[in-house]
C-alpha cells in the first residue's frame, strides 16, 4: 500500500473515531430536544395563562387542551414574542425590574413557545402533560389564587343595569363599612360583582368618607393649580381605599404599611360603565384583607394619581395624529412609592415616570411604550426595590397618544381628542401608593439598601 492511501486510511480512522466520541459526548438531538405541546409548552400556558385562557372567561379563547390550543399556534407565538401576552407590558430596559406580582414569561419561556411553533406545534406524549388545575368557575378573587386566603370583609356597592345602548354612566352610590373598631388594611382588591359585569366596567374607585381622622388625607404633593381651581391637588387629597380599572388586580402594601379604616366611615364608589350591546347589570365590592390584631403598621399608605397633563386645555390630539403631554408633581416629604398603574384610555400608548431629584440628577421609575387599554395592569415593586425619593423631588409624568388607524383599540382616528371621563375622551396619570417618610426613617432605608448591596456584591467575589 502506497504512503499517501496508509495516510487516508489512517485519515479516516481518526475521523470515524471523532465522531464517535461526539455522538458519546452529545446525543443526536432530535427526541431531546424536539419542543412539544405535552412536556413544555402546557405548563408555561397552565402557570401563566390559563388562568383568562379557560372556557367561560374573559378571554376570547379556551388554552387548556392541546385541540383547543393548536389552532392559534401562530398567534400565540406572535403574542409572547411581542410580550403583548401575558399583560406584563413594562419595559424590560429600564427602572425597576422586581416586583411582587411579576406575570410576565421569562426569556426561556419565550423561546420554548417559539421553538415550539417553529417546529411544527406537535402534541407529544399526553402522558406527559402536568395534572390540571382546577377551573374558575366564579368570580374569583385574584388575591385568593395569589394565596392570601379569603378576604377578611367584602363591601359591596348597590347595582346598576346598562342598556345594550347608552351614553357613559358615571355610578355614584355609598355603602357602609360594617366594622365595630378601628382596622388596618393590608390588602384591598375591587372586582365587578358578576363576570359580565367587567364587559361594562371601566373603573371602580372606592373612596373613604371619613369619620374624624384627619391623617388619612394626603397633603404631602403638589402639582399646582392645573385647571386655575386646584382640582387636581384635592382629588389626590380625598382619601381612596383602592383604584380598580380593566385588567387589574389587588393592591398589596408594602409590610408595616397600609391604610387605616375607623367605624362609621362609608365608601363613596365612582363607578364609570359603559354599554357593549347587551344590557348587563353589575356593581362593584372591594375585599379587604386586615392586619391581625397587634401587628398594625406604623404607615400609612396612600393612593396617589400623579398626573401626566399639566390640565385639561393642554391635551388636543387632532385626528390620525400622534401627541404627547406632560405633568410634574412635587413630592414634600421623602416618599417611598409602593407600584405603578398606568391609566389611559383607548388612545393612549405609552407612559414614563421620571424622578427629577432636588440635586438635578434624574432617573427613570418605570416605562411602558405598548400600552393596552384592556389591560390596566398594576405593578407592584419588590419591598428592596420600591424607589425612594428625598423631599423635593418632582415626579415627572410624559404620556403619548395615538390616535391613528394604527392603534388597534382606536374607535375612530379621524375624530379630535381631548380631555374627559368618557371612555372615546383621554386623560393620563400614573397611579402609584406611596408612603413618607421622615429625614431619620430615610436615612436609615437608605443605610439598609447599601449594606445589602455591598453584602450581596461581596458574595458574588467570593
């Protein structure tokens, strides 16, 4: 045999070898890494979709089987790609990134649905689906599937029944809050009183008409004279237990926080309805979870509008045109914000919170450039990551609109805009919890957040 065909024999060997060793080292992926509906995709619809994707609820359709899940392959990768679903729509890039009530998929979640699309959306072994999870079947508390149990008292508002087809209702009863002491609230959630009900329901704020305690009215911001009257400065001064707006769930406070209710208080609920062509009748009641006996909180909490207009007259959106406004709100006191809800209506699109600090620095709290009206989705910041704030600090709103055939919610782009309450007006504010704190409690705060950093910093050297 020839030097050069001992060398290709030779040559070849080791080849043969090589891949030998390779196919050791690394299985042939195919059965391993083939993304299937079965063993991947139904748990990450089960923890984070099913909860509005089942039959009879609000969403459009049922993502619990694989027959039912499999006709809207398409759609789903494009909704989680875009993250438009789950309706976590903050952005990812900037301000705070831990919250408590975080819905969103994460980036291998993400991927796993897309590879699981692109492969063909194959069903695999339904033996190895995850057991399934009980169905709503009532008008759950979302507090209660987070964990927190049964509310400790309901409120409920009387009822109001909508035509099939009217102008806005704006829905003003009282209701008497049947406690015999005074009580903390930890957590409040408002929902509709019927599932039909949030069909008709744009907001519910559920007001507190005091008896004699003055603390729980907020005097500790300031945005001027916005309309020559005020009227923003008081509405942020009347007492709220909650906001609740399309999409929303609860709002927790922060530990050794919340709000305090005192006997004889009633609720004044403001209630905006508006018709969808069937006439359906709801109301509103807000749950409330209480601190126990002897662990009441020091803190009050109180619900904030900050605004993102500096007053009705300076928002005009001319049709199939884009716009923006701004507000600008002072804080007087050291304020530690709690969440951050943003509220539009079907033209808004998107919405940044900015500090602008009294040494001149400023920082972004949170953005969302996809608003969605059907989604008036509340973040709630971690405790170690809600942002806090020295006195005067000014918290700077800017609000864009769209007002263009390209916004989908968009009933009509070649009507003008302005400001109002009626769901085809706009308005913009950030509503946000916030809680004061003296100069010696934020000098503290501030101490506790650096020794935590420098701990975990020096844990990740070691």
């Amino acid at each position: 045999m020839s030097v050069v065909m001992v060398a290709l024999t030779i040559l070849v060997a080791m080849v043969v070898q090589n891949s030998a060793l390779a196919a050791d080292a690394k299985p042939a992926t195919g059965a391993r890494e083939q993304v299937t509906f079965s063993k991947d995709v139904a748990p990450i619809l089960q923890a984070k979709c099913q909860e509005c994707h089942q039959p009879n609820s609000i969403a459009p359709m049922s993502l619990i089987t694989f027959q039912e899940t499999r006709p809207w392959a398409r759609s789903i990768k494009e909704r989680v790609a875009t993250r438009q679903m789950p309706p976590w729509h903050i952005d990812r890039s900037v301000g705070v990134q831990k919250f408590k009530n975080d819905m969103s998929l994460t980036d291998e979640q993400v991927a796993t649905i897309v590879r699981w699309v692109d492969g063909g959306a194959l069903q695999g072994d339904p033996k190895d689906l995850p057991p399934p999870k009980p169905l709503v079947t009532d008008n759950e508390w979302k507090g209660v599937r987070d964990g927190f149990g049964p509310p400790d008292l309901v409120v409920r508002s009387p009822e109001y029944t909508m035509a099939p087809r009217h102008q806005d209702v704006w829905y003003r009863p009282m209701s008497d809050i049947p406690i015999t002491e005074p009580r903390w609230a930890k957590m409040v959630e408002i929902r509709p009183t019927t599932l039909t009900g949030r069909r008709v329901l744009h907001h519910s704020i559920a007001y507190l008409v005091l008896n004699n305690d003055p603390e729980a009215v907020n005097t500790l911001t300031a945005n001027g004279l916005n309309r020559g009257d005020g009227s923003d400065d008081l509405v942020n001064r009347r007492p709220q237990l909650m906001e609740w707006a399309i999409g929303k769930g609860y709002d927790l406070f922060r530990p050794g926080t919340g709000k305090l209710i005192v006997p004889g208080e009633k609720i004044s609920w403001d209630q905006h309805i508006h018709a969808v062509g069937e006439e359906i009748t709801a109301g509103s009641e807000i749950g409330i979870w209480f601190y126990k006996k002897g662990e009441e909180p020091k803190k009050r909490s109180y619900l904030i509008g900050f605004t993102g207009m500096r007053g009705a007259p300076f928002l005009d959106i001319p049709p199939n045109s884009l716009a923006q406004t701004e507000g600008f709100t002072v804080l007087k006191e050291n304020t530690l914000i709690e969440n951050f809800q943003p509220h539009f209506h079907l033209r808004g699109k998107s919405m940044q919170v900015e500090a602008i600090l009294p040494d001149g620095t400023s920082q972004i709290v949170s953005y969302i450039g996809n608003f969605n009206f059907n989604w008036m989705t509340n973040y709630i910041y971690a405790d170690d990551a809600a942002p806090v704030f020295p006195k005067g600090t000014v918290i700077h709103v800017s609000a864009t609109y769209d007002n263009t055939s390209a916004n989908k919610n968009n009933p009509d782009p070649d009507q003008w805009v302005g400001y109002g309450d009626r769901t085809v007006d706009e308005m913009a504010h950030a509503w946000m919890n916030v809680v004061y704190l003296d100069d010696d409690e934020y000098k503290m705060l501030l101490g506790e957040r650096k020794v935590k950093v420098n701990t975990t910093n020096n844990q990740k050297l070691q």
